[in-house]
C-alpha cells in the first residue's frame, strides 16, 4: 500500500479543519454554555449536537467489534462515499475503479468531484475478478469500490477475490456493506487491522430501519477516520438523528427479529415468483432484495404501477436486461405483487 500521505490529496493532508466551540471544549462538566453563539431558549434543540457522535459510537463500538476510533458517522453512506473522493482524488487527474452494474452513488461522486470513473463489467454470474478490476489501473488510480452484497444484483462479491484486490492494490479498497445483515458472509470488518487499505461502509437506512434519519457508517484505521474527521462539515450528524439512533442500538433483538421476518418472506416470494409464466429467472440474493428476469420487464413494470405497486426497473443497467428490482416488503404488500403478477398473460 502506498502511504497514506501519498494517497491524500496535498491540500488535504496540510488541512488545518474547521474548531468548533465544542470541539474545543475539555474539561470539568459545565453548566453554562456561552461559546457557541447558541439561542439560550427552546432546550434542548438549541445547542449543537456533539461533532464526534461520541455517544453513539460508544454504542455501535461493541457491536459491531471495533473501536470507537476506528468508525465515522456522517448523514448516510453517501456522506462517507463523497469524503473518500474529496480526501484523496485530486479532480481531473486521479480515477477510480468500480464493479459494474453496482450503487449508483459512486460514478455520481465521481462525476461531481471531476475523477475519472472506469466500471469493470462483472461476469455471467454477477461476480468479480480481482485480475480484470486490477487490469484496469495505472498509476492514478487512487480507489476501488466493491459493493457486496451488490445492489442491483443481490449477490455477494466472492471472499476471495476481495482479499487479493486488498493484497495487491496500493490504493483504497472500500467495501460498501449496506446489506450486510441479511447476508450469511461474515463481513470484512474482523480485518480492518489486518488491511491498513480496507474502508467498510454499513448503514441504519437497511436492516435497522432508519432509513429516514440519513445515518452512514464508515469504518477504517484511525489514521483514514481522522481524515475524514478533518474535513466533514462539523455538526454533520443532528442531535434528532443521533437519539433516534442510540434508541434503536438499545433495542437490538427488534431488529434481529425484523431480519429474521424479512428473510422468511424473500424465500418465500421469490420461491413463488419463479413459478410464475412472466418470470425467467430469479438470481440469488443475500439481500433484502431480488433480482428477476422477465418477459418485458418495462411493460411489467409499467402494469405494476398502475395497480399501484412501485418495484425498480433495471432493464437499461448494465447486465440487467429485462430486469427488475424487487425488495421484500410486508406480507400483505409481497402478496399484492404475488397476486398482481400471476394475472400477467404470456403469449
């Protein structure tokens, strides 16, 4: 791996961030808060939220086995995804490499943040190889992004093939794991010691259900966590979004059993979908999300929402011809589809 200094952008790396009043308040606990420029009225919304999220992070540390040093919050995984690009891809020199079809949010960035984007197709059965991914590098390739579980196929990346690209590239590799409690494949975070390169991505919008509350995790070595710390806006975090979290990380068993409830039913549609005459296949998944091919999928799609019924249609995605996206709902919402589905005529 290159050093870390290397990979940083130069203004990056001199960055002196932004202080806070919070920030640079230590000390015994006080009463009286009059740095901030705060309004003294309508407590408690009327302070600043803590800038580190030191709380919340306390929480998620042994949950998820790692230390508090090691995870940043920021508001959804897309924070976290646009810091990668800000810190260490200088625009209109340095590229990333990326699977394709995968998350939309990571070409976007790229484009926003004027870096070169090379997609790198997956094979017949939706999974990569870390020989065709570093074939596409050169000496400004700074990042590559793996999402795994993949959105929009489901599947999760091969093990293997993660640990070589994370042996053999010298940039960032990040692992985005939005969907990774629904998934039998242990998640990469047991190796962040391990890979001084690895960044991890999980999020509360998926298994958690806080998707309103805009809630990403990134979690790396603490010497990338500190970059990102430096140069994320300073209350990027509100104080509604960290209670509402810190409330949810107490009830854990909910959550278990919500993916328990959601796993269930995935088996239980997409074994009914695959019977039906407008399907061709159901893809394997390790999400809360299946992959189907279809007769038609855009004329489907079309009838679905005019019965009210919303699922994704993937057929202009790379790989996805005449496919749709189709998430696991409650069981009353899965049986409408079930139902609006089996009245599809095939000719």
């Amino acid at each position: 791996m290159r050093s870390l200094k290397e990979l940083t952008r130069p203004n990056i790396w001199t960055l002196k961030p932004y202080s806070s009043a919070r920030d640079e308040y230590s000390g015994a606990d006080a009463s009286v808060f009059l740095d901030a420029n705060e309004n003294p009225f309508n407590a408690p919304n009327n302070r600043y939220p803590d800038p580190l999220q030191r709380e919340l992070k306390s929480l998620i540390a042994p949950l998820k086995g790692v230390k508090e040093e090691n995870i940043f919050l920021g508001n959804g995984s897309d924070e976290a995804i646009d810091l990668i690009f800000r810190a260490f891809c200088q625009p209109g020199e340095d590229n990333v490499v990326a699977i394709e079809p995968t998350y939309g949010m990571y070409k976007v960035c790229a484009n926003v943040n004027d870096v070169e984007y090379r997609p790198m197709l997956l094979d017949v059965y939706y999974q990569m190889k870390a020989s065709a991914l570093m074939s596409a590098i050169d000496e400004y390739t700074k990042v590559m992004f793996i999402c795994s579980p993949n959105n929009p196929t489901g599947n999760s990346m091969c093990r293997k093939e993660i640990d070589s690209l994370l042996k053999r590239f010298d940039g960032l590799v990040v692992v985005d794991e939005a969907y990774i409690d629904f998934s039998d494949t242990p998640s990469l975070l047991a190796d962040l010691d391990k890979y001084p390169n690895l960044i991890v991505l999980q999020t509360f919008s998926k298994a958690w259900g806080n998707a309103a509350i805009r809630l990403g995790m990134a979690f790396a070595s603490p010497e990338i966590i500190a970059i990102f710390n430096k140069i994320k806006y300073p209350y990027n975090v509100n104080r509604l979004t960290q209670e509402e979290a810190i409330k949810c990380l107490q009830q854990p068993e909910r959550v278990k059993a919500w993916v328990n409830t959601l796993l269930e039913e995935r088996t239980r549609v997409m074994d009914e979908i695959v019977k039906l005459p407008c399907c061709i296949r159901v893809f394997p998944t390790d999400a809360n999300f299946f992959l189907v091919k279809v007769y038609e999928a855009t004329q489907i799609y079309d009838y679905l929402v005019s019965e009210g019924i919303i699922v994704r249609n993937r057929t202009n995605v790379a790989l996805c011809n005449d496919c749709l996206r189709i998430t696991i709902g409650t069981k009353e919402e899965n049986n409408a589809l079930l139902e609006a589905l089996s009245k599809i005529e095939i000719e």
